[in-house]
C-alpha cells in the first residue's frame, strides 16, 4: 500500500457491498456495528478486508435506527442510548477478536456524531463507553467540538477528523443533507476542498468565509456516487 502524507478513511459495512473497491485507497476505516447499518456477516467481511489491506480499524456505532439510516437524532434516555452503544462496541470487539484484529479507533456515525460534537452530557456519556469497553483506543472527533474535549479528560487520543466530501457551514458544522450543497462529488472540488484543509488548516464555507480547522484524517463516504473517482484522485495527489 502507498504511504499517503494524510489518513484517508471511509465508512465501511454498509450494505453497498462496496468495500473491495474502495479498501486500496484507504489508511484507516470505519465499520457499521449493527445500529444503521451492518451484521455479524458484513462485519467480519470488512475486517477480514481491512486486515489484508493494512487498514486501520476503526468501531463505527451510531443510533439504533436502520429505517433512518442513523441520520436523525433518536430521543433515547441516558440509559438507553447507553445500553445500545455498549451493545454495538461489545459486539464488533468479540468480530474483531476472532481476526485477531486490532481496533484502532472509534468513530460515531450520522446524527450521534453530530450529536455528542455539541452535547456536553452525551460526548461524556459516549467516552464513558467506550473507556470501559476499550483499552486503548483513538476516538476521530471534529475540530473544537465537546467530544473532543470530553474524550481529552478521559484520557482518550483523539485525531481530528474533516470531510472531504461535505461542505462545512460558518460555525464548523456540516451542511444538512436536505441542502443541495451539502455534498460535494467532483474529484477535483474534493481535492481542492482537502488540500485547504491539509495545507492551510483552512476550510471554505458555503457563506464563502475561511475558517481555521484541523484535520489528521479525511472521511469519504462510501455511499458518495462517485467514491471510488475521488478516493483514487486523493491517493494520486497525497
């Protein structure tokens, strides 16, 4: 595998039955345990993937909500949402276990990422979680958010993660995917887009400001049309 100057990851484990396209290109990646997506079957699949790639693994947990594909806030009670990330994290670590595979990192997914980015208690509530379940893992957080933060107190080494195919907003956060904007799918808008992020620690937003921002690990997202073009344009330039 090609040793890139920057971490490009995907969110893996779907149900696009994509992977085996997409691992070439990737240094780290991040696998669906069952909440929006994913089975014991795509989760050994895509871990028996990454091992064979050198990728990193990385635990990506979200609501327990497929209908909705983990993209709409849940009202679960503290308890609940609890008891379903535990659920998720204990299962993919005994998939991992049985590959001999180690678990990297953790990565929220959807609207629990979104979430604990700007809900003090829930980022507190999802550390907690994953300290217990995990020895010694990263957590890929958005720059100056309260799981960053919160995960530092935890003793948790945290990676700044950006988008590269999602355009940002004025107050860091992601344009909503009901807004036409929000994605970005050319290869060379992308390719610009991260090499701001990487080079300049700067993001355009869609209101045309440039905001400071930090990035160790780039996300593309595996149900992107055209995933596999900008991951090859990424690998190409970095």
């Amino acid at each position: 595998m090609k040793h890139l100057k920057i971490d490009l990851n995907c969110d893996l484990g779907e149900g696009l039955d994509n992977e085996h396209l997409l691992m070439p290109y990737l240094s780290s990646c991040n696998i669906a345990c069952g909440g929006h997506a994913g089975s014991v079957d795509t989760m050994d699949k895509v871990i028996g993937l990454a091992v064979e790639h050198q990728v990193k693994i990385g635990a990506h947990p979200s609501f327990p909500d497929r209908e909705n594909f983990g993209r709409v806030a849940m009202d679960l009670s503290h308890l609940e949402l609890e008891q379903s990330l535990e659920q998720q994290l204990l299962l993919f670590m005994e998939r991992a276990a049985l590959q001999n595979a180690t678990i990297h990192h953790f990565k929220a997914h959807g609207a629990l990422y979104n979430l604990i980015a700007g809900d003090e208690e829930k980022a507190t509530l999802a550390a907690r979680v994953v300290k217990r379940i995990f020895k010694d893992v990263k957590c890929y957080v958005p720059y100056n958010s309260k799981i960053e933060k919160v995960a530092r107190e935890h003793g948790i080494e945290i990676v700044y993660e950006a988008f590269a195919d999602r355009n940002y907003n004025a107050d860091l956060s992601l344009v909503s995917r009901a807004a036409p904007q929000a994605i970005i799918s050319d290869k060379d808008t992308v390719l610009s887009h991260v090499k701001r992020m990487f080079e300049e620690s700067k993001v355009k937003t869609i209101q045309g400001d440039e905001l400071h921002i930090r990035a160790q690990t780039f996300c593309v997202h595996g149900d992107n049309e055209n995933a596999v073009e900008i991951l090859k344009k990424l690998h190409e330039s970095f």
